[in-house]
C-alpha cells in the first residue's frame, strides 16, 4: 500500500492556491478578499494568508476603502495588482537587431534600447553584445531602486529544448547548443527566462495584445524566419519537447523549391519570410527582369531587404508586386492549413513582413478564401500583433509575468541570485511503502 507524504502534498495545494490567488487579483483588480474567495473557491482565511504574503512580496497592492455596496454596509478593503510596483527587461535578440527594453509588468515602457546585431561577429560576441543592453538599461534605469526587477525574458529565433533549457539549433543564427542564459548571466542580478521568439510573441498577444479575446487563435511570426505560436484554451502548445510551432519548416514545393537555412528545401520559410522575398527579387534582377530596385540599391544587389521589397511594390513596380504576390500566397496557402488542422478563432500576424500592411493582408485573406475548408474558415479573424515591431519585446515581458504569476520566480528582492533557474520544478510526492 502507497502513502503520500502530506507535506509535499500540503507544499502544493499553498503554492496552487498562492497562484489562483494573484490571478485573480491580477484578472478583476481591484477587489476585496471577499471577492476572491468564491472565485478561487478557498476559505476566507486562508485568502487572507496568502493576500498577506503578496503584500510582503510587493506582488499585491493594499487600495485601503472601496466603495459600499448599494445596500449600504461595510466598506471593502481593496488589493490589487502591483503591476507598475514591479520591473522587467524584456529582450529581442535578432539576427538584424537587438532591442531591449525595460518596462513595468503592466507593459508600460519606461526605457528602449536598439542596436545593431553583429551576426558576423559570432555567437560569444552576440551574447556578450546582449548582456550590455541588459546591464546598460539596468544602470541607466531612473526607477527607484527600492522596487524590484523581477526579471528578464528573452526572444531568441531558433530550437529550444525546454527540458534542458537550452537552445538546441537556429538555422537564422547559425547555432547549435547554446545555453542563452549561462552565455549572458555573468554580472547580471536578476533571474533569466528565454524561449522561441514566436512563442515570445504569442505570450505578448496573450498577456498584452488581441489574445486577450480569443480562447484559441494562432499567431504567425513573419520576419527573417517564419514560425508559429499556437494557443489552445488560453494554453500554449508545446510540442513533447518544447519544439512545437516550427511554422516556417513545412514544406510547400516538393521539388526545385529554394534552400532553407534548416537544410531542406521548399520550405515555407525559404519562399515567404523577409529573407526568401529579398532572395527571390535579387534573383530575378540578377536573370535580367527591370525593377525600380536596381536604382534603390544602386546596383548593389546584396543591399535588397523585404522592406524595400514592399516599397517598390507600393510605387507599382511589376517585379516587386510579383515576389509579394507569390510570397503572400504561400503564407496564405500555410495559415489555410493551419486552419483546417486547428480550427481556430483567430490567426495574429507579427513580424518585420507584417509591416508591409494591407497589400499583405489582402493576399492572404483572398487565398484563404481560396484554399481553406469554408466551413473552418468561417469567422476566422485574420489581424495584425497589436505591437507592430515590439511584438517580440513585448512578449518576452509577457514571458516573465507568466513566470511571475506561476510563482516560479523568487520574489526575495534582498537576495537575487544571478545564477538562480526561474523554471520552477515541482517535484513528485514522496511515497513510502
């Protein structure tokens, strides 16, 4: 006969009942502890003892009085979210460039960083490059001291093995087995949290952004790669392995398509992503066609981008208007699968690509109308990220506050650990025979 150790059990049933708590406070702020309990479906004691250990952790703010109820009586004490109490930095690591910023859990920007990512220079000098906007918007901070950066949360495109927290292959980098956080930690204060920076994004739109009304929607992440988030019941998919989303990889032309970074082929990624719409214009000036693009670049044909793709297609160059068409069709004809698979509200477009606007939307919506079951498409809204370029910074301080609202990071301000894991492991319940 098994027994379960009470204690262990008794560790859970706190840390789940700590968590039901800050959500909800967090969810329908202001509000009293007497409001808390019929949600979270805990004693009234009991959420008194936990509301009093969020004060402590500065997590939870005291509103003193509310207003009584219409029938008159008591006044409630409200708490609510200490969401502009709290810091995080948030960090977009691209291969184009990194962005940083600082901001409150709330989303509120306080400070931005942008430079240059120096790809060419190697993945030590990238990281080392990254550690000095996190450490620049530290010391550059005009926050008062006395309130707390919680942590920090990082985008990186590329494989990441979430059981060993390690980013296992970036075909945009060029990287194989690198462990983000061990790379940048050194000096730095505050607990660490990386992921794919599609599924970054897709924490931003949950948190921040047009997740918000969805239940299940799917966002795509359209920039020098491709990848895809995909959120069902509030819930991320993750994949056995942490590698679900891989979006971009699919394969859309079997035969002669052009190379992917990953080593394939015909992917998605390789005809539709900033990287492929730049690859595939030059190849075409470089055959012979005309395009406005010869004089943008000034003959210099590795200087063609996405963005000035897009330009010239807006000015109605034919080549240009040509390798979006393609281009957007593709993407369009890989969301009409995402649709028949998943079934979803809603697909939330992000990314540099994104940025190329309506002439964008209007492809891909026209061929899913093509493509897609009609009776899975129905409905469907197609919509930008509400952050536009921020989308990926954005969501890496999503990444922290969900972190934060696990409570799987240390919330002792007096004694952060650099070298501290924010992935909590709750371990199994002990048994004895």
């Amino acid at each position: 006969m098994f027994k379960t150790e009470p204690r262990a059990n008794l560790q859970l049933v706190n840390k789940y009942n700590k968590i039901k708590v800050v959500n909800i406070i967090r969810e329908f702020g202001p509000v009293s502890r007497a409001g808390i309990s019929p949600k979270a479906n805990i004693s009234s004691p009991t959420v008194t003892r936990i509301v009093r250990d969020l004060i402590k952790e500065h997590l939870v703010i005291d509103l003193g009085l509310g207003p009584s109820a219409d029938g008159g009586g008591r006044p409630p004490l409200l708490l609510d979210f200490n969401a502009k109490g709290n810091f995080v930095i948030g960090i977009d690591l691209g291969t184009t460039q990194t962005v940083g910023i600082l901001s409150d859990l709330g989303g509120g920007v306080i400070s931005e960083i942008k430079i240059p990512t120096n790809v060419q220079s190697g993945q030590k000098s990238v990281m080392e490059q990254t550690r000095k906007v996190i450490l620049d918007l530290i010391s550059n901070s005009s926050i008062d001291q006395s309130r707390t950066i919680r942590g920090i949360g990082i985008g990186v495109a590329g494989l990441i093995d979430r059981q060993q927290q390690m980013l296992r292959f970036s075909p945009d980098f060029g990287w194989h087995d690198v462990d983000v956080r061990e790379e940048i930690e050194e000096g730095i204060p505050y607990p660490i949290v990386f992921d794919n920076v599609t599924r970054v994004m897709v924490m931003g739109e949950l948190c921040y952004g047009a997740g918000r009304n969805y239940r299940n929607f799917i966002c795509v992440n359209i920039g020098y790669g491709i990848g895809a988030g995909i959120v069902v019941d509030k819930h991320l998919l993750l994949g056995e392995r942490g590698m679900a989303g891989e979006f971009g990889h699919i394969t859309l032309v079997k035969n002669g398509g052009p190379q992917c970074d990953c080593g394939n082929s015909g992917c998605l990624e390789a005809l539709s992503s900033g990287h492929g719409i730049a690859r595939a214009a030059r190849s075409r000036i470089e055959q012979g066609e005309k395009s406005i693009l010869k004089d943008m670049v000034f003959g210099r044909y590795d200087n063609i981008t996405a963005e000035l793709v897009f330009k010239a297609a807006h000015e109605d160059d034919h080549l240009a208007k040509s390798v979006v068409q393609e281009a957007a069709e593709y993407i369009g004809i890989g969301i009409s699968t995402l649709i028949n698979v998943f079934n979803t509200q809603a697909i939330v477009i992000g990314g540099g690509v994104a940025g190329a606007g309506q002439m964008l939307f209007d492809i891909i919506k026209d061929t899913v109308k093509q493509r897609a079951l009609p009776q899975s498409a129905e409905g469907v809204d197609i919509l930008p990220s509400k952050f536009g370029t921020r989308a990926t910074v954005m969501g890496a301080i999503a990444l922290v506050l969900h972190e934060i609202l696990k409570l799987n990071m240390a919330f002792d301000s007096n004694n952060s650990n650099a070298n501290s894991r924010p992935f909590f492991k709750i371990r199994p319940s002990k048994t004895v025979f």
